[in-house]
C-alpha cells in the first residue's frame, strides 16, 4: 500500500511540473514568435501579417518533426532561421505553434 502511494504521489509531481514546464514553453515560443518577427507574415487568431500562412491552427494540421523542418531550414517563400534561433528557442516555438490548433 505504501509503494503505492509513492508511486501516485510521484506521478502526481512529475505530470504536474511537467505541465507547467509545457506551459513555460509555449509562453516563452510566443514571445519569440513576436521577437523573431514571425508576426511580419504570419498571423495567428488575426493578428499578423499575411504573406505567409496564417498558422492559427497549425498544431492540427502539421507534426513538431516537419516544424523544425520549415523553422530552421526554410522553403521556398520562407527564410530559414536554424542560424538566428537557438535550439532551445526553437523548440520553445514549436511547443507554441503546436499549441496553436483552431479549427480553419
């Protein structure tokens, strides 16, 4: 009964930091969203520019891996920023963009 009880207790602290860390995260890939100047081309909920797509429900419709892809290598229209983010930055944003998941 008692290593039971840890093994909740532990559950408990484990999902509920990583929760918070996940929000952290997404948090912190907005802000960069704007800082970056994602928003010059991108909207998202209506707010931002609209050369790109806009990216309300990206999280839907497009994976994390797929997501690094486009961020840090780019495309066609898209510039790559694998030189001007940091990974950890990167991931922050795909954490945010993969959040992003409104119906379109």
């Amino acid at each position: 009964m008692k290593l039971l009880l840890a093994a909740i207790t532990i559950f408990i602290l484990f999902t509920s930091t990583g929760y918070a860390s996940s929000k952290t995260q997404r948090a912190h890939g907005a802000k960069i969203f704007t800082a970056s100047g994602c928003m010059h081309c991108h909207s998202i909920r209506g707010s931002g520019g609209h050369k790109g797509p806009d990216l309300s429900g990206v999280g839907r419709r497009m994976n994390e891996s797929r997501m690094q892809g486009q961020i840090t290598n780019g495309s066609k229209q898209m510039p790559p920023f694998g030189d001007h983010l940091q990974s950890a930055e990167i991931k922050d944003l795909i954490a945010y963009l993969h959040s992003c998941k409104d119906k379109k």
